[in-house]
C-alpha cells in the first residue's frame, strides 16, 4: 500500500479598500464608499496562514486605500492582475481549481463591500435578491459575485473532493447591516438606481451618513452548506459587524479576533474546531452586539478535514512521578486510557493506570518524567482505554484488507484494549444479534457507512450527518476509525456508566421543563442530608 500524497493547503484572499470609479455612474459611486480595514485583514491572515498553517503561498487581491480624509485620491497602489475585479477573482479560482486535488483544502476570504442585489438572469427563483460580493470595479459596471455564483464555483471545488472553507467579512454577504464605530456598508442606499446598472438596481434602504459596513451572515439563499464546506460570517442576520482602529490600523472585528485565535493555536497540539472559534469570537465580541455565524461542517478543526477528538483541557495535579486527573469511573474511564499535554511540553503522553469513581491517577509513558513538570498541567484524552469488554467492529466483505488493516491501526491509536476487526457476511457466528453490533457497509465506490445498536444512535440507520468518504482505501479506513472512536466513547458514557451506577433510592430528583421552542430548563434538587457533586457531560466538539 502506498500512502496518499500530502495534503496541500490553497488560500485566496480579497480585501477591497478602494473601489475604482469611472466619473460615469456618479449616483452609483457616492453609494459605494471606500473602505479602510479590508486589506489589513487579508495581511493578517496571511501571516498567520503562512506561520502556523502550512500554507506556503496565499493568493492576495487587493485594493489599498491610502487616502487621507478629505483630499484627493492617489493613484491606485496595485497593478491591473492584482486588483480583486470580478475576472481577476474568477481566474484565480480557476487556477486553484486546476492545481488541486481531492483531499486538499482550498480557504476563501472576502472583506469588502457586499449587497442584496435584484434577481439577474441566472438568479434562483425562489428569492427576491442576491446576496452579493462587491468587487472592486463594480461602480464602472462590471459584475458583483453573486451568492450563487459564488457557490457554483465552490460546488466544483467540492466535487473534486476538495474540502473548502469560507470567511466573509463584508456586508450583506447574508442579510444584516454593520453598526458601530465604524462599520462597512454603503451609503444611503435609495430605491432608485437607474436600471442600466444592470447589476444592481435597488437593495434594501438603510440610512447611513458615516456608514462603512461589511457586515456578514449566511441565508439560506446562498446554499453553501454541503459536507465538505464551512462558511464563517462576521455577524447574525439582524446585528452589525464592527470595524474598529486597533493600535493605529483598522480591522474588522471578526477578522482580528479569529486571527489572533488561530495565532495562539501554535502552542497547542489539537486544533479548535470552527464551532469553537466561532463561540470564542462571540464571547469577545458580545459588547459590540455582534455574533459571528459558522455554517456546513463546524465541527471540524481549521484547514483539517476530520473533527478532532476532544477539545476541552483538564487540569491535572502533579504529584511526584504520577499526575491525578479529575476524571474517574463516573466519567466512563477505564485504566490505558491515555492524556496528553494540551501545550508545551510536546509529545508528553500520561497513561492510565488507577482509577477511583472521581478522579484516575496516571504516569508518564513519553515525554519528559512527571518531576519536570509544574505542579499544574493541562491534559486532553487522546485515546479511551475499553475495559473488560473490548471493541468488535464487522466489516463489510467488499472491503479488502487495504481497508481493514489501516482501520485496525488507526482504531489501535484512538483505542486501547482488546479490537477486533471482522468480515461480515451471511454467516455472522456472534451470539449478540448483528444489529446490536458496529457495522461498516460499503456505499458506491469510494464512501463507507457505519451502523451501530439502535439504543446508541436512536435508530436503525447510519448516524445522520455522518457520510464517510475518502480518496482512496487508507484515507476512508482512517476516517471510518475517528467516527467509530467517537462512538466508541458515546457508548461508555451513554450506555456502560449507567450500568455501574448504584441501585438505591436516589437522594436527588430532576425534571426537565421546556421554557420555549429552543430552550429546556434542567432542574435538579438535592432532597438528602449529604453534599452531591454533578457531573455534565459536554458530548460536543
């Protein structure tokens, strides 16, 4: 067997400060303001990209705004190729589309103008207008990058396999306006642009005098949310997106913040996934009354194509040659179950070797000795001890040992315990009735589809949402091997912690009450004499 060639990363980055204007369209071009943070975005991603990321060279489109407030503009910095014009940014596309392969992850970024637009020829019927990308030569009657054309040129991308993230950090990119110190969106827009703009003709009124919106969230309309695609946007639909100066420089908000969070990501060993990015953006961004939206595939690691195992650090107490963690046979942890070091020092890995109902205390099998280390660690889980029981999955017979092997292997390295990989056919000899069992089904040629016991999933079919493909055999088995270890540790919690809970009376009672459409309230009254600890258990990413 032969590995897969190496993952390659593609970026392309559009900011737009300036916007061209021809002396023509005056009514249009008084619309369209120009800008003053865009391109620091776009640089700053850049770095981080280029630092941190592996992504050796990003496309940049850019159009700089020098000017000072009130007087002339100067001639444009950038040359004609480089400018983000709607041919420029289509050509780019097209050569990320011929040098990629499936497997590969291509990042698109926007920061600039944006606006619902009238319904053109080609527009969706179901919708009244287009949310839509300003490019920078917009105003002398070229065309905007509507939502739709946008996703047409990604839908390429991901039929070829390729996995696609989206940033956008503009106005009107799904439907809200951007409010605050300084924000981007146009300036009083009115409901009578003359028809011979024949790409944009009225969009929604806003009365702005100051405005430099870029606000960003992601309607339906836009339907860039297959597997494989995941599309970050600055702001909800009824808020604004900020821009702010920031030690001199403007920036957007969203766009700041999620750099400066991917830049801290060097110290860590396990990426956040873009649902955590996305929480932690909102978090520092609350005052501002902006909360960015993350659609598609959210639980997956930025630039990664699988979701990563656990994120949430433990701290754990160090204690001579063994470090103890506030984890124990109440959480579903069996002895082998491994942590490692969420920061520096690197490659440090603890193993399980005591465990008590709270709490398991572990040594150090790689890495530097527990008499190194503070008094204090931070740790994630990063492969699950199985018990007594072990783990049984059953393989369809279509799928060969190029499949089986690198799924043993990977399963070896996410689980420790007693695996077994099986054949499944019409003589399946257990005595725990197939449906009980993990099954993983050949679907067409390259995809695999995995079933469980209904009491785990909840049903009979394969886990929603879960469509595992690869690019050849050792990419799927490997995939096939995360989700079955997700499961694997959803079964102890859900299913074996129960069991090893005690039969008494419970000297607590709880009720869940739902308070509205969207919101449950969990209640929970101690009605003994002791002190009770409450454990939850945060299954998601």
């Amino acid at each position: 067997m032969t590995r897969p060639r190496s993952q390659q990363r593609f970026a392309l980055l559009v900011g737009i400060d300036r916007y061209l204007r021809d002396g023509r369209h005056t009514n249009l071009e008084q619309r369209v303001n120009d800008l003053q943070g865009c391109v620091n975005d776009v640089n700053k991603i850049q770095k981080v990209l280029r630092d941190s990321f592996q992504v050796k060279n990003p496309i940049l489109l850019t159009s700089t705004n020098p000017q000072c407030r009130n007087r002339p503009l100067p001639s444009q910095t950038e040359s004609p190729d480089s400018l983000p014009t709607f041919d420029n940014i289509k050509r780019e596309f097209d050569k990320v589309y011929a040098k990629c392969r499936a497997g590969d992850v291509f990042y698109f970024h926007f920061s600039g103008h944006g606006a619902p637009l009238d319904r053109t020829t080609g527009s969706p019927a179901r919708q009244m207008k287009d949310p839509s990308l300003l490019t920078v030569d917009y105003c002398t009657n070229e065309g905007a990058i509507r939502g739709w054309q946008l996703n047409e040129w990604l839908k390429r991308f991901h039929d070829k396999g390729v996995l696609i993230l989206v940033t956008l950090d503009s106005c009107y990119s799904g439907g809200s306006w951007r409010f605050g110190h300084q924000v981007r969106t146009l300036k009083n827009w009115g409901d009578n642009i003359g028809s011979q703009y024949y790409e944009m003709q009225s969009p929604s009124p806003f009365p702005s005098p100051e405005s430099t919106d870029r606000s960003a969230v992601l309607p339906k309309s836009w339907d860039i949310n297959p597997d494989g695609f995941t599309v970050m946007t600055a702001c909800d639909s009824n808020e604004g997106a900020t821009e702010m100066n920031i030690n001199g420089e403007k920036y957007g908000l969203f766009t700041y913040e999620l750099v400066n969070l991917l830049a801290a990501t060097q110290l860590r060993t396990i990426l956040p996934t873009y649902r955590v990015l996305c929480d932690r953006i909102a978090h520092r961004l609350s005052s501002h009354r902006q909360t960015p939206q993350v659609f598609g595939r959210d639980r997956f690691g930025f630039l990664d194509d699988h979701e990563p195992f656990i994120l949430n650090p433990i701290i754990a107490c160090v204690q001579g040659n063994e470090i103890t963690i506030p984890m124990g046979r109440s959480h579903g942890v069996h002895p082998q179950t491994e942590f490692k070091a969420f920061a520096a020092p690197r490659n440090t890995i603890f193993q399980v070797r005591d465990v008590d109902d709270w709490e398991c205390r572990a040594v150090c099998i790689s890495g530097p000795s527990s008499n190194s280390l503070d008094d204090t660690l931070q740790v994630v889980p990063s492969k699950w001890g199985l018990g007594r029981e072990g783990f049984q999955v059953f393989v369809d017979m279509t799928l060969d040992d190029d499949f089986r092997k690198p799924l043993r292997k990977r399963l070896e390295e996410l689980l420790a315990g007693s695996i077994e990989v099986l054949g499944l056919d019409q003589s399946y000899p257990g005595s725990v009735p197939v449906e009980e069992t993990f099954r993983l089904i050949r679907r067409g040629v390259d995809g695999v589809g995995i079933h469980g016991p209904p009491r785990l999933l909840g049903y009979t079919s394969t886990p929603r949402d879960l469509d595992l493909r690869g690019t050849d055999k050792i990419q799927l088995a490997e995939r096939s091997a995360a989700a079955l270890g997700h499961l694997v540790r959803f079964k102890q919690v859900l299913v074996d912690v129960p069991k090893a809970a005690s039969r008494n009376r419970a000297p607590f009672e709880w009720s869940l009450d739902r308070t509205s459409s969207s919101k449950i309230r969990f209640n929970f009254k101690n009605i003994g004499g002791s002190d009770l600890f409450l454990t939850v258990f945060n299954l998601a990413a």
